[in-house]
C-alpha cells in the first residue's frame, strides 16, 4: 500500500500535522511513524506519589494562536492558567533572591521608576540604562547576538543582572550567540522605528504596563492533568492505524517510478528493514537526525541541517514538605545569572505555579541545570546531581533535610539553538528542500522552539504539502 502522507516523529510537530492531514484531506491515507514507545516527543508527564511532574515543558502561551486553536478544533478544555497568588519570579544578586523587578519585560524596560528603585541594580547600571534614550540607533537590519544588542542598549549590568537570565533561560542558550533576529526580531524593529526601547515602551504604555506587571503571566496555560493527557487526547483524535509507534526510520529514497501519476514517490526503511512507500514524505525529527536520513539524498540539505546546534540540559525533579523550606515560595522560581557563578540555571517552583502538582502540604520542585552554557553539568550523574540540587536549595531557600524523592531528567540534545545566522540558515534550509517534490521539514529547529510554534509548523506544512 502508499500512503499519501507520511510523518516521521510523533512529537507535537508531527501530531500537529496528522490531525491538519485528517481535517484537511479526510480522504487521503496517512501514517505517522514514531521510534519511541509513545508520542508527545519531549512532552510528556510523570505522575507519582500524587505528584504531576512535567518531564520538559510545563506550559504554553496563548498570546500566540495556534495551540489555542489546535486545543478548540480538538475539544480540549481541560486547561488551567498559572494560580493568580505570588506572580514573581526571583533573581539572585550577590547569593540572595531578589524579585524580577516589575518594570521590565523581555529587553523593555517599561516602567522606569520601579526599575530605578529596584534592588537588583547598582547606581551605575541604572544611570547607563537611562542614557538608552541616547544610544544610536542600529539601523543596520543584520543579525546581533542578544548580548551585543542588550549591552549595546541597555548597558553591561542590566545584561548580566537580567537579560541573560531572564532570555538566556528560556532558550537554555549561549546569549552571545543567540540570534536576535530568530529570537527577538521586534526588539530590533523597534529600534530602528523609536530609536529607543524606553521610548518604544512610552508609545504603547498599556501594553508595556500588562507585559511587566504578574498580569503577563495571564497568558500561560497547562493542562490540568499533564501533557501526556493533552498529547493522549490529540492520538485518540486520529482514526485508529494513524501512527505506529516503535517505528524507527533508517532511511528514505525516492522511488525509482518517482511521478504525478498517483504512484509511490518515497520508500521509507525502517529499522528491520520493513519499506513503506508514500507519495508525500514530511520529516519532523530533530534536526541532526533530518540531517542523517537526508543525508544519501541531498549532501548540501543535510550539511544546513547539521549545521543548527543543539544543547542538552538536565532537570532535577524533586519532592519534598513544605515545611522543610525557610524561605515561603511566594513565586513562581528562581533565575541565576550567570555571573552569580552557581551550579544551576534555574529552580522553578512548579506546585506555586499551577494546582494540583502536589499533594497538600508538599511541594514540588525543578532544578534545572547545564544547558548551553554549562553542558559539563549535563554529563554527572544521578547523585553527584541530587546533591547539587540540595546544596543549592539550602543555601538559596533554607531547605533542610533531604527530598521525600529525586528524579533526574535528561534532556541531552534536544534543544536546538538559534544562533546569529539562524534565519538566513533556514531560508536555505527551505529552498533546498523546495527542490525536493512532495517533501517536506518540519519542527522545533526552524521558526520558533515553543509548543504553539511547533504546532504552526506541522499545520503550515501540510497545507503546503496538500496544495
Ligand atoms: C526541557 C524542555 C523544556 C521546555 N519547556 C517549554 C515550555 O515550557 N513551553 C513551551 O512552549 N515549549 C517548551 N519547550 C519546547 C517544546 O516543548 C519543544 O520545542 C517541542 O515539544 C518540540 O516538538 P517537536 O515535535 O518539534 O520535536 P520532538 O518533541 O523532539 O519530537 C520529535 C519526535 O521524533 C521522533 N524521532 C526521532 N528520530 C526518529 C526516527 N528516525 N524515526 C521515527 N521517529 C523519530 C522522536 O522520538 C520524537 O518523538 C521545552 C523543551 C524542553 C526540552
């Protein structure tokens, strides 16, 4: 049999596009073929104890439509938003926890007066972040790293004390070589329009007062019982047969009766030697494992590919009692700069952040730590890690004794990083493979690493594949 589509990786990207597959062309055949025992990629759920652990991701935003929209064209509802107490989050200056200061979202510093009273900044960094209005404006539309474009802007201490945490963590990326341009691009376009971020924040003062007040935080959502329930919900969406799972791709060939004449145009080889034939191939795997199956078919395709860096990081989940913390929690976590020196990038305090993440009077926990910037961390093992995560809650939040349990998640190259060129690299990535016909990539690589992301990309795929 061909198939008229078929997807390889089940993840959100691959799922994304079946179900955009199955809405759109409910006639046509299709199989999604995923190596691991499940779908869902890196989004999946540990529950234990009464706990409801997040493996990767914990939320998703809904400021950007497409999960939004996946979750109503499929009936799920089953969402909570971040609890509506204690929407900080908290920084470390000289070894202490210092909130966020209120008035700065993303690379904006939006309300002056609290940033000018905050304790984070010395008298120094706060005179250099309002000479910003001065600074020339770049008018140069190449791309910059993040930490050119934030010291340029803002000064090196409002880059160290913030932007690098703040930005840097959510990427789990080297800011001297995150593009601003694949990352950040309206940062940039406001510059070269206002000439200055404190007066880009003046022309849309309500705007910037929502983006730097808890208030931002209204826009982020999880589903209640994890997202292994939600990714649950989204298989059993697809007519039975759709995916396989277990099934993993060694290699693709177009076929030698390659054609429009409704003939099979890709042989797909799993392992074991098993062939499946479709007459459209989409490849929704990390890029480095696109870059090796493209590899015998186009050199040129494969070498861009290969060419977007990954990182791994390593999540120490833990559980423990409530009143083994001096410190109250009244926040959402913790960010290290990294010119604090520590051994972590982040502490996110998962049961203030949403309900039902653990059972009453514990609280669940995720130290994260490695990433881009401190892969050696990625390689130690279980225990030596545990104990890193311990030291750095008692000293950061008072805990005594030890975690009612550990586990450790590691994400070993997962995390694709977009370096300075990203957008460039991808437009070739795009017209390499345009020359391929009924072929197509998709994923977390590309144009964005956040879920709704991934899911306009599998979706805009599929549109293009069926036209
Ligand atoms: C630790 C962490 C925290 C994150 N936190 C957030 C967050 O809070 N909010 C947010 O929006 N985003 C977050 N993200 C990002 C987001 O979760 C991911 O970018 C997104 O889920 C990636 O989906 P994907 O389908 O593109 O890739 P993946 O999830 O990687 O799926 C690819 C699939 O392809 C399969 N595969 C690989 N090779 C083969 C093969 N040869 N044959 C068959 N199948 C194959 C894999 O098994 C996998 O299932 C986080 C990511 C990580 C790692």
């Amino acid at each position: 049999m061909t198939f008229d589509l078929v997807t390889v990786g089940g993840g959100i990207t691959g799922l994304s596009a079946a179900l955009r597959m199955q809405s759109e062309a409910p006639g046509q055949t299709q199989l999604v073929l995923e190596s691991s025992d499940r779908c869902g990629g890196v989004l999946d759920t540990i529950y234990r104890d009464g706990y409801l652990i997040e493996r990767a991701a914990d939320m998703f935003t809904t400021k950007l439509p497409w999960a939004k929209q996946l979750c109503e064209e499929t009936g799920y509802d089953d969402l909570i938003t971040v609890n509506p107490e204690h929407r900080r989050a908290f920084l470390i200056r000289n070894g202490k926890l210092t909130p966020v200061p209120e008035g700065f979202s993303l690379l904006k510093p939006v309300k002056l007066g609290k940033m000018l009273f905050a304790p984070l900044l010395s008298v120094a960094g706060k005179c250099r972040l309002l000479y910003e209005r001065f600074v020339p404006a770049r008018m140069d539309e190449s791309d910059e790293s993040l930490a050119s474009f934030a010291q340029r802007r803002l000064g090196r201490e409002v880059y160290e004390r913030l932007v690098q945490p703040l930005i840097g963590g959510i990427y789990t990326a080297d800011p001297t070589k995150l593009s601003m341009l694949a990352t950040l691009p309206q940062f940039p376009a406001m510059e070269r329009q206002y000439g200055s971020l404190i007066r880009a924040a003046m022309k849309d003062s309500d705007e910037s007062e929502k983006l730097a007040s808890g208030a931002r935080y209204d826009h982020f959502v999880t589903p209640r019982q994890g997202f292994r329930h939600f990714i649950d919900h989204l298989v059993s969406k697809l007519p039975a047969g759709t995916i396989r799972t277990g099934a993993k791709v060694a290699a693709i060939a177009r076929e030698d009766n390659a054609g429009d004449d409704g003939e099979a145009n890709w042989r797909i080889e799993l392992e074991g030697g098993e062939a499946i034939h479709a007459r459209r191939l989409l490849l929704t795997t990390p890029a480095h494992a696109t870059a090796e199956l493209v590899r015998p078919l186009d050199g040129e395709l494969a070498d861009e590919l290969a060419g977007i860096p990954y990182a791994g990081s390593t999540v120490i989940v833990v559980g423990c009692r409530r009143d083994q913390f001096r410190h109250p929690l009244d926040g959402f976590g913790i960010v290290a700069p990294l010119v604090e020196k520590r051994r972590i990038l982040a502490i996110s305090f998962s049961s203030m952040k949403f309900a039902g993440r653990a059972p009453d009077g514990e609280v669940l926990l995720r130290v994260f730590v490695g990433g881009a910037v401190q892969p050696e961390f990625n390689a130690l093992g279980d225990d030596e890690l545990k104990q890193i995560a311990c030291e750095e809650m008692q000293d950061l939040l008072g805990m005594s004794g030890e975690p009612i349990w550990t586990e450790i998640v590691r994400w070993g190259n997962h995390m694709p990083q977009y370096h300075v060129g990203h957008v460039d690299r991808v437009e070739r990535i795009k017209s390499l493979s345009d020359r391929h016909a009924n072929f197509a990539i998709a994923g977390a690589a590309y144009k964005g690493v956040g879920i709704p992301f991934c899911i306009r990309s599998g979706r805009a795929v599929v549109d293009r594949l069926l036209t």
